[in-house]
C-alpha cells in the first residue's frame, strides 16, 4: 500500500529558543507521513524524531485538535492555517501536500503577537481587546421568560456567525498590516446583532478599538486577506459594521 | 465588575487619533479627490473638440475669483489625504516587525496593488508636483478670439505632448492612478461602514469601472495629442 510507505517531506521550520533570542530556519525532514495524518500529527511525528535523537523539539500551540479552540498557529507556505481555507492547521489533513513536497513553517508574524518559542507567539493582546468591552455589564435582573425580548431567525444567525469567532489570530497573521480589525469587529458584531448588545454597543466599539491601537496592531486596507484566512469564515461585513458603529459613537460621544 | 463606561482608555485619542478614524479620513478625502480627477479628466476631453474651447473653457475656470476657493479646498483635501495615509502606512509598517520567508499566492495574499498603495501614492504625488510645474506655471502663451487675449493653454499642451519621454511618463503615472482608484474607491465604502452582501459586487464593479474610465480618459489626451493631433 502507498499509504504504508508514506510521504517524506523536507521541512523549513522557523527555530527561536525565547522572545529575545535570534530565529533562523532550520531544516527537518518528516519520514513516512501517511495522508490521514493531520498537520499537526505530522509534527508529532517530526518531534517525536527529534527528542529521540536528543535534540530539541519544535514548539507549536494546539490544544482541542478539532478546529474549535483557536489554539494552533502557523504560517505554513505563506498561508495561516496552511493551504486550504475554512480550515484550521489541526484539520489541515497532509493529503493536500505530496511526496518530495518542501513546506516552509513560520510563527504568525505581527509585533502585537511576540513570538515566546518557535512556532509559539503570545496572543494575550486579543484578551486584552476582549477584557476592554467583549461582553455584557449591564444588570439584566433576574432570567426573563422565553421570548421575552423577540430575536429574529436571520437576525440570530447573523449574530451567530460573528460568535464563531475562534481567536486564533490567523486574521493578523494574513493581514499585510498585521491588522486585528476582523477579530474585533466579529466580537463586536455578535453583541452588536442582538438585543442585550445594544445597552453598552457604543462604549463598547469605542473602548475596544482603542484596546485595538494600544496593542499597536495595523490598520485596515480592506485587503479581505483576513476573511479568506479565517477558519470560521468571518466576513467583511463585520469590520464595515464595526466602522460604521465607530463613526457614529466618535460623533456622539460627549 | 468593571461597567464598560469606567476603564477610561477611550476619551483620550479621539476619533482622528484612532486607526479607523484616520482611515475614514483617508477614505473621505479620497472620494473628494476621485470626483477631482474625475472632472478633470471631463475637461480633459475638451482637446478632442478643439483649441478655442479649450482655451476658453481654461480661461473661465482660472478667471473666477471662486478658484483660489476651489484651489485652497482641494489643496487641505489632498494635504489631509497624503499626511493620514503616510502616517497610517508608517504605524502599519511598524506593526510587523518580521518578515514572511514566503508570501502566499493564493486567496489568503494580498494582491501587489493593495501592498503597494502608498508607493503608487508618492508616485501621484511626485507626477502631481511635475505636472503642476508643466502646465499650471507652464510657458505663458497668449491667444485672441476677440475679446482680448486669454492664455493659450492647448499650445503649451500640445508643445508637451509632443515629447516622447513625456508621454510615456504621464501614461505610466495615469496606469498607477487607475490601480490606485481601482482599489481605493470600493475601499472608501468599506472603510464608512457601507457594506450590504446585496451591493458588493456593484460597489467592486463601480471602483474597477471608474478606475478604469479615469484612467484611459486622462490617457487618451496625450496620445491623441502624439498621434493624431499634429499640428
């Protein structure tokens, strides 16, 4: 079987021992990677190789390895998350990549995420653009009953989409500008569509952006790189909802 | 916990201070400025109709006490423009401090046109400066249909467009310009808030469309003027 052999790829990992420490690209080479294997296993096997020979290991984030926690980051041929799209590294599968294929791995680059080890960076700017107004403080009183307070079917689902939102920061790392605005803009649109949003929804967009530009993350060229790098497929139309709602609190602030 | 009203981070920068704030700023002026050049171009045309119409139409536009209005009005609008969008550009520069090994060529990268808007920015404005200085304090020569004698602006344009170097400098400038609109009038609505699924398409159509109807307006002066126009 094909599938017994494997697939041997040379990879180009980008290597940082700390924060403050130079990085360079080191060359390794994954033996006997089958096509079910995800990107991530592909490390594993990459690592498990490594330690065996008494060298040190590649550092890489993940966590739930099922597309939902946000936690992997890897810029892999120049693409956050890898080649396909709506996909997060952990369910980039290798059935995408072919036997002899050369695949370069970088961090996610951006000065508001500073690489810790590796292939590691510390999103923790995201926490803090969320901790500035990602959530509801007014006092809403005790549970009210089931449809109290009407949400529309397309109205929900809309808001919904925004919450899909993972975090993982691949929207950065796409961004020429290295650019939170999709991230922010789908926190703030998920509160913004619904109801219990619509209490704090100007202090809210105006409290975060400035999170935004205190954690020195770029500008928005409306380049979309973003959106086709999400692995939620969050779209534009967040960050216009997000300028649009900016605009109008700026005016009537007092 | 802390109401959203009370973490105080907000009040000091300001709208204009902000990242969106000056990006709205650059999309506003610059929709000021797409209307510009596109009624300059308009104007433009008039060399296809002739030299009289075009000299008196010169004359009316530079003999109304309302254009050192129109002229300080456009100047703020373009200053605003340029100094935003360099700032803008700077902070975004700075906002990645390593670069990608590899960039991506499919649909995660971003096209050469979208990386490179401020360089085609200084290039307008460094073709904006050129073009100040060849036309607008050009040679004065002077022409009379009549009522006394106006300038004659379609003889200095002509002479200009006579040179090869020329042409082919102000042709390239325009193409830059063309990319330079295609781009950033889709981006102006965005960049307000204007974005419905229904209307994209349209809002991509129009800033292709009028990228491209600026450009090849502007274009066609100096190449009817190489080609056709002899005289």
């Amino acid at each position: 079987m094909a599938e017994a052999k494997g697939m041997n790829l040379s990879l180009k990992i980008w290597r940082q021992a700390g924060p403050q420490a130079p990085g360079s690209f080191l060359e390794h080479q994954a033996k006997g990677v089958t096509p079910d294997m995800s990107f991530l296993e592909m490390l594993d096997v990459v690592n498990e190789e490594l330690i065996r020979s008494g060298k040190q290991p590649v550092e890489f984030d993940h966590d739930c390895r099922e597309g939902i926690c946000g936690a992997c980051s890897m810029v892999i041929n120049g693409n956050p998350h890898g080649p396909q799209q709506a996909t997060t590294t952990c369910q980039l599968h290798m059935r995408h990549f072919k036997d002899g294929d050369a695949i370069v791995i970088e961090p996610f680059r951006a000065r508001a995420f500073p690489i810790v080890k590796d292939l590691v960076v510390d999103r923790s700017a995201f926490d803090r653009i969320q901790g500035a107004g990602g959530y509801i403080s007014a006092n809403t009183g005790a549970a009210q009953d089931a449809n109290a307070i009407l949400v529309g079917k397309k109205e929900s689902d809309r808001a919904f989409a925004s919450a899909t939102c993972i975090g993982c920061g691949a929207c950065v790392a796409a961004c020429k500008n290295a650019s939170a605005a999709l991230f922010v803009s789908a926190k703030l649109s998920h509160l913004a569509l619904l109801p219990q949003g619509q209490v704090e929804r100007e202090e809210r967009v105006v409290n975060m952006v400035a999170q935004m530009d205190a954690e020195r993350f770029g500008a928005c060229t409306n380049t979309g790189a973003c959106s086709a790098s999400c692995p939620v497929e969050i779209s534009l139309e967040n960050i216009a909802r997000m300028n649009r709602d900016y605009a109008k609190a700026s005016l009537k602030r007092r | 916990m802390q109401g959203l009203g009370s973490s105080g981070k907000c009040g000091s920068c300001g709208w204009i201070g902000s990242s969106i704030g000056r990006k709205q700023l650059i999309g506003i002026t610059g929709v000021g400025l797409s209307l510009f050049v596109l009624i300059h171009m308009l104007e433009n045309m008039l060399i296809l109709v002739g030299a009289r119409p075009y000299n008196e139409y010169t004359h009316f536009l530079t003999s109304n006490p309302l254009i050192y209005l129109a002229e300080g009005g456009l100047l703020a609008i373009f200053l605003l423009h340029v100094i935003f969008a360099l700032a803008i550009s700077w902070t975004n520069c700075k906002a990645r401090d390593s670069r990608y090994a590899v960039a991506s060529n499919g649909p995660k990268g971003t096209s050469m046109v979208q990386r490179s808007l401020w360089a085609q920015g200084l290039l307008i404005l460094v073709f904006l400066i050129l073009h100040l200085i060849s036309f607008k304090y050009g040679a004065e020569y002077s022409v009379d249909y009549g009522p006394g004698p106006i300038r004659d602006m379609h003889k200095l344009v002509v002479e200009v467009f006579h040179q090869p170097a020329y042409v082919v400098w102000y042709v390239v400038a325009l193409i830059v310009l063309g990319f330079h609109l295609s781009h950033g009038v889709g981006s102006s609505f965005q960049t307000v808030g204007l974005h419905h699924p229904r209307y994209q398409k349209c809002i991509r159509a129009l800033s292709v469309s009028y990228a491209l109807i600026v450009a090849l307006g502007f274009i066609t002066e100096p190449l009817y003027v190489y080609f056709i126009h002899r005289g």
